[in-house]
C-alpha cells in the first residue's frame, strides 16, 4: 500500500487526462463494425426531468412509452439467444425455402424478380460508377420497367425444419406461440458482412438487422402425419411490404426494406414482428391529452368538471316501463326473472356519468348489459333524445360476443312482439327492432341483422362512409375494439383526434383487462356530457404490462398508478356500482369457495344454485376413480414432487389416466372445445402434455393443424367454460417458487382457472407450493387462496399412495352438506 500513499489529486487528474487521450486516439483509429454500429436517438432533456408527472395524461404518456421500452428491449434481448434455442422458447420457426413446395406460377415469378433485383442492381451500379457526383440514382423509364419487382401479396410455403433444435416436429408445433394473423419478420438463418472486401463469414443475424427484415403474415400451418406423428410441415406465409416508421413512430414502428426474393434451398426464421401500431395508437392520444384533447373518460378519470348527461323524466320512464315490460313476461311464463342487482342494472341509473358493474365469473355480464343497453334506448326514445352507443372490449372475440348477446336480445323482443303483442304493445317501443347495429371493421361474417362497416377504402359501390353510416340514425349501437374506433377517427379526421362527438353512450366491457390510455382510446367519439358504463371484474386477470410497475418507485407511478386496468383505476371514485351475485355457470361448491375466499372482499354475496356433477364412471384405477368421483366437484391432488420448473415430466404421468379417462368416447367422452380443459402456465409443459394425449386436441383433417387444445394458459381460458377443468401447477422446485411465485400463486390466476369449470375443477400441485413461506409480501399473500383451498376447502382425504414412486394424497370438499362449508 505505501506506493499508493504518494498518490496526489494532481497525479490522479493527470492520469484519466492521459487514459482519455489514449481512448480517443482508438476510438479515432477504429474503423467500427457497421454489424454493430449503434445509431443516433433522441434522449428527453434531463435538466428538465422531474420525478414525478405533471398530469395524469403526462403519466399515461410515460406509461406508453416506458412499455414500449421495456417490450422492445425484450425483444432484442431475446433475439440474442441462436434460433434454436427460440424454437424452444415458442418464440421462433426455423423454416426452409424450396421451390418444389411452392406453387409454380409463385416460384416462376420468385426466380423472376430475383432476375430483376440483379438488373436492377446492375443498372444502379452502372449509374453511379458514371456519375460519382450524383446525390440519387436515377434509372431511365425502360431501365425502372425492366428490373422493377415487388414480392408483395406472394404466398409462400415455407417447411418447418427441427434439425438442430432439441425436440421433435410434433414439440416444435406444440411449442410455438406464432399463431394465423400474425405478423412476422422472415429473414435468412444466417448472414455475411456486406462491405467491400469483408470477408464470407456466416454469422447469425443481429436483433437490429430483423427489425427492419421483410415482414409477412401467418396465415397457417399445415401439418402432415402419419400415426399421429407430425412427418412434414409448413408455414404457408404471406408477404405484406412493411410500411411507417420514421420520426413519428417514437420507436413504436421500423419500416422494413423491400422485401426480397427467397433463396431455393436456404435456411429462414420466422420471428414476431417487432412493431406495435396499437401502442402507438396509445401513445398518439396520450401525447393528443398532453396537449388538451378533449376525452370525456378522460376528464372524469382527472376530475377535470364536465356537463351531466340530461335524462329526463320521459326517459327514466321510458327505461322504467322496459324492466316492467320484462317482469310482464315473466309472469305470463315467456322470460326468466332478474336478480335485484340486474333489475337495478336495466331499470335505473339512467342519467349516471359513470356506472361500475362488477360481474364476477358466470353471472351473466354480456347478457345483461344488452338488456340494460336496450332499456336506455328505450329511455332516450321516450325522451326523443339522440342515444348512439359504442360498445367496446379490447379484443374483437369479445367484442363479437357482447354484440352477439345484443343481437340474441333484439331477436327475442322480436319474437315477444309476434308472441305477446298485447304486453309487447305496453311496454316496449316498436323502434327499438329496427335500431341498426353495427360491426366497425370486422374479422370474418357478421351475424344476421348486424351491418358491417369495412375501412372507408374496402367499402362497396354506394356504400356510404362508416361516420356516415353511424350518423345517418339518431339511435345505433356501434361494436368496436378501441384500435377500431381509432381508426375511424383517424380516417375521417386524418389531423384531429379529438372533439369529435358519435357516441351519447360508452359501454367499456371486461374493462378489469383494460388499461387507461386503450379506455382513453376508446372513448374518443363520446360527447363530453355523454355516460360511461364500465363493466368488469378486477378479481380476475388484469391487462398485460411488461415492465414490473409494481416494484417502480417513481412517485408518478405511486400518484397516478397509470399502468392499473380501468375497472381498478375507477374503484377509487366511488361512482354508482353494481354488484352481480348469481352464477349460472358454476356448481354450488365452486361459487362458495370463491364468495368465501375472494368476493367476500367485495361484500358480494356470490353464489349458484347448479348442482349438476359428474356422472359415474368406475375405472380399474382407484386412483383415477377417487378424483373423479361426482360427490366431490373440488379435488386437490398434491404429490411430493419437488424438482420442476416449466416443465415437470412427473404431474404430466401423474394426470395422463385422468385425461385419458375424461377423454374416452367410451366413458367421459368430453372433447377439447366444450368439455375439458386443461390449465398449465408455461408452454412446454402444454406441448408435452398435447402430445402425450391425444385426446386433447382436436386436429384439422385437411391440413393436419392443431385446430382447437384443451390445454392452455389461464390467459387463454378468460371467458371460456368446460364440463372439467384441470390445473396443473407444474412449478415444484422450492427456489424457484420463491422466485416465480407472483406469476403463478396470482389470485387472480387461480380463480380465472377455477371459475371456467361447470362441474369438476382438480387441482395438481406439489406440496412445495402449498408450503411456500416467502419474505416478499405479496408472494405470501398470494399463496394464501391456494392454502386454504386445500386446508379449508379439500378436506377430505379420498386416495393416498404411491405413484412413479412419490407419495400422492387426493383430497375432495366436503359433500351432501349445504352447511359444510359455512364461515
């Protein structure tokens, strides 16, 4: 140490003047690597950063931006791994390009456009070569007509390889989360370093070279087998030349070069395409309320005052003699009853800016809200007040089941008309048939009775604008995904977002899987004095973030807590609520174990009156008998197990009989689409348990696709219902518990997971999970629902052994005793 004692701050200043000098002489020398060259961006002026948000709608613009970040950068970091190990992760497709795969006009014209892409390069390299000086090239018009190409619009089909991927074809298709409609960025296995005189070293591809690679769409997968067994397959892809980017996209888009003749015989990934027009859909109309735009949510989300919707006594009459109308026909036999908390939902809160409706699973959200959209209608007609109304979820599968259940609503007053004309006569308003509805922008048909409304330039011979369209009527429904009523502001009013008034009414529906700048999006045609009816669940899944915001210390994000879904951000206002009760899907155990341990929070007194169970069917396995057996509709299986992660070999041997058994034509015989379903949450142990049965999966006899799977993430189970659901918990390591235990012990998950089953929910999980002791507090809390299903719920004890040598107990709720499991 004494060397180091001389030291002086003049000794130390001279040295880092010396090691700068030195840097910068390398930095000066070193020509760069252009593979690995970093472009300039734009970073925000950080004299200016504060930390914390000036508005809420400063929040919501850091919320956009810091996703798209963070979504972004995954996606890079992800790209770094080889596309084989992407295979195994779901993330990639490893295919080949051969021309006997193709049809033969797509590779004569293929090899055509290669021969063009030459010339062109040919003729480019002459112009420059004769004209050194010149700042563009420019081909003369024979030159441009004779070596232009576009691979735009080209269908290719391209074989899946597994070839160096550890796992077979069957595995790869299992894997994969590439699904039709897609967007896909195509671009060669490996690549070379293109400057002058570098040498042919093949390397793989970098994450900034794909984001600007050639993009296409999935449009399917083929697969042929033989024995069950995937042999071939190929993704039958569509080139679609990418367009956008620039200053504007703020990140959110890379335009794409030309797209590029396919090589015979060369090796090609298939990866997500990078871009996210949505986000920068949201990310417009934060920047729009930066800058004042008016948004009706959004004022009421700011406490910005804004005028009260106007309904006057005609119109809560008009909604009034609605409800009485329905109770007419229940007691002349033709309709069901209402709960209380329905009635209140169709017959009042006609002139609320804001209405809260928390439907928890099965209590019937969709359905009701048309009969309450219908009443306000009615109400609006009565008081001759115009009453356009958008309904709205973020995805257009459920957007097209709310509309379906208005639509099933309009049919069934029709036939009430037809059948009871007297009560009809009284009650009901004749207009209320004839109200056009819409579909903005569809995927695929529209039911009967809906109008679709295409992009202003797909629309047909004489048909008029879609705002013209949805003005034309002074009462319509309009069904649209946010994205949807973007796009038709955006059309027509190209400049503005904002102030643009179409909608009386905003229906936000599984709002809980919403977040504010969508919502926010959503609501850009509702008039200022227009009402807002939010109808959710925020016990069940929330909307997907990338960033963890929950453990983001900025107080912006304490303050405004922007990256929450729009039914919990609402909460907090205290606005009108209701609260439905009944459940009509669940049986009577289910419902109470979740009124117990989850809605009792809520003050909601969640219930069923289905008793429906299983039916008998005796095994040669006592095991697999004693966890179907129809007295007890709440099974647990726990097993000692203790060595899993993603994937666990042991639960999925563990429940193969008991599939087996719910699959069997000869027994159970439930099918993958309405009957059984399987909950795991991660990929590979979905692929493993796909291939392992059969059974659970139903397959395309044309194509050899996987068309419908009864297992799937919790994710995908939301708003769908099976006779029996399965969960498997797959996780058993210990440590890795700790670490992951937020994904999996989520409330939320779980009661997603438990609430889609009709008549048998089994649990499998190791003990490990039910012992979890985490210091984090919101792992331990959430650990709890899991805990008291099996300790307070699952009581009894209905098998215990050994299977592939661990010991399995099966535990079943208590049966016969509607007073078992009181509190």
């Amino acid at each position: 140490m004494a060397p180091y004692r001389e030291s002086t701050p003049d000794l130390l200043a001279g040295f880092h003047a010396r090691r700068l000098e030195a840097m910068e002489r390398i930095a000066h020398d070193f020509k760069g690597n252009r593979q690995t060259a970093q472009t300039a961006f734009d970073l925000p002026d950080l004299a200016a950063f504060e930390q914390r948000a000036r508005t809420l709608a400063h929040a919501l613009d850091e919320f956009v931006t810091i996703e798209r970040h963070v979504e972004l950068s995954a996606w890079k970091r992800e790209r770094l791994a080889q596309p084989e190990q992407r295979v195994l992760a779901g993330q990639t497709l490893v295919v080949r390009y051969l021309e006997e795969d193709q049809e033969a006009e797509v590779a004569a014209r293929n090899r055509d456009n290669e021969a063009r892409r030459h010339l062109n390069d040919t003729y480019r390299a002459a112009f420059k070569e004769a004209n050194p000086a010149a700042k563009q090239v420019k081909l003369s018009k024979e030159q441009k007509e004779e070596s232009d190409w576009s691979q735009d619009g080209m269908r290719f089909r391209l074989r899946l390889e597994s070839a160096g991927v550890a796992c077979e074809l069957d595995e790869v298709i299992g894997l994969t989360t590439l699904k039709p409609g897609d967007w896909l960025v195509l671009y060669t296995r490996v690549t070379y370093d293109g400057r002058p005189g570098a040498p042919r070293t093949p390397f793989t591809p970098t994450a900034k070279q794909m984001l600007y690679g050639m993009r296409v769409e999935l449009d399917r997968i083929t697969v042929r087998r033989e024995g069950g067994r995937a042999v071939e397959a190929f993704a039958e892809v569509v080139v679609r030349e990418a367009r956008g980017g620039g200053p504007g996209s703020r990140g959110f888009v890379f335009g794409g070069g030309k797209a590029v003749p396919l090589t015979p015989g060369l090796l090609y990934t298939l990866d997500p395409d990078p871009n996210n027009i949505y986000g920068l859909w949201s990310a417009k109309v934060a920047e729009g309320l930066v800058a004042g735009g008016e948004n009706t949510l959004y004022a009421l989300l700011a406490g910005v005052e804004r005028p009260m919707p106007i309904w006057p006594d005609a119109g809560a009459a008009g909604q009034a003699r609605f409800l009485a109308g329905l109770d007419a026909l229940r007691e002349a036999g033709a309709l069901h009853g209402f709960e209380p908390s329905k009635r209140e939902f169709i017959g009042g809160h006609g002139a609320a800016p804001l209405l809260l409706v928390q439907g928890p699973p099965g209590t019937g959200k969709s359905y009701s809200t048309a009969f309450a959209l219908f009443a306000r209608l009615q109400g609006a007609m009565a008081a001759d007040q115009p009453f356009r109304v958008f309904i709205t979820c973020k995805t257009h599968a459920a957007t097209d089941v709310l509309l379906k259940n208005v639509v099933e609503v309009r049919d069934m007053l029709g036939g009430f008309a037809t059948k009871y004309p007297a009560i009809f006569a009284a009650h009901f308003d004749r207009r209320l048939l004839d109200v056009p509805l819409f579909r903005l922008r569809p995927r695929g048909e529209v039911a009967d009775g809906v109008v679709p409304l295409p992009k202003d330039d797909a629309r047909g011979a004489g048909q008029p604008k879609a705002v013209e369209s949805i003005q034309a009527d002074q009462w319509a429904v309009v069904a649209a995904t946010p994205g949807g009523t973007y796009g038709l502001i955006k059309e027509r009013w190209p400049k503005d977002l904002f102030g643009h008034h179409l909608a009386d009414c905003l229906v936000l529906d599984e709002a809980s899987q919403m977040n504010l700048p969508e919502a926010a999006m959503a609501a850009l045609p509702l008039g200022p004095d227009g009402r807002i009816v939010v109808v959710g669940d925020h016990r069940q899944m929330p909307p997907i973030v990338k960033h963890d915001w929950a453990s983001e210390p900025r107080r912006s994000f304490q303050e405004f807590r922007a990256f929450e879904s729009l039914f919990l951000t609402l909460l907090p206002l205290a606005p009108p609520m209701i609260k439905f009760e009944e459940s009509f899907r669940l049986h009577a155990d289910m419902a109470e174990f979740l009124r117990r341990e989850v809605y009792a929070q809520d003050g909601i007194a969640y219930h069923s009156r289905r008793r429906d169970v299983l039916a008998a069917h005796p095994t040669t396995d006592d095991f697999v008998t004693a966890v179907l057996a129809p007295d007890h509709p709440l099974v647990v299986i726990v097993h000692d197990e203790a060595a899993s992660q993603v994937r666990n070999p042991f639960e999925q041997r563990l429940v193969r009989p008991i599939l087996a058994a719910l699959a069997d034509p000869a027994g159970y015989g439930l099918d993958p689409v309405e009957g059984l379903g399987v909950v795991v949450p991660h990929r590979a142990q979905r692929a493993a348990l796909q291939e392992e049965v059969p059974g659970l999966t139903v397959v395309d006899p044309a194509t050899g696709a996987i068309l419908v799977s009864a297992v799937d993430t919790v994710e995908r189970f939301q708003g769908g219902e099976r006779t029996v659901i399965l969960v498997g918990a797959t996780e058993s390591d210990r440590e890795y518990l700790l670490v992951s235990g937020k994904f999996l012990l989520d409330p939320r998950r779980l009661t997603v997971a438990l609430s889609r089953a009709k008549r048998k929910m089994v649990l499998v999980a190791a003990r490990s999970v039910f012992e979890v002791f985490s210091a984090d507090q919101e792992t331990f809390a959430n650990a709890q629902l899991w805990k008291n299903l099996l300790r307070r719920t699952c009581t009894v004890l209905l098998w215990a052994g050994e299977r592939d040598g661990q010991r399995v107990e099966v535990w079943g709720n208590p049966s016969g005793d509607p007073d078992a499991q009181s509190d």
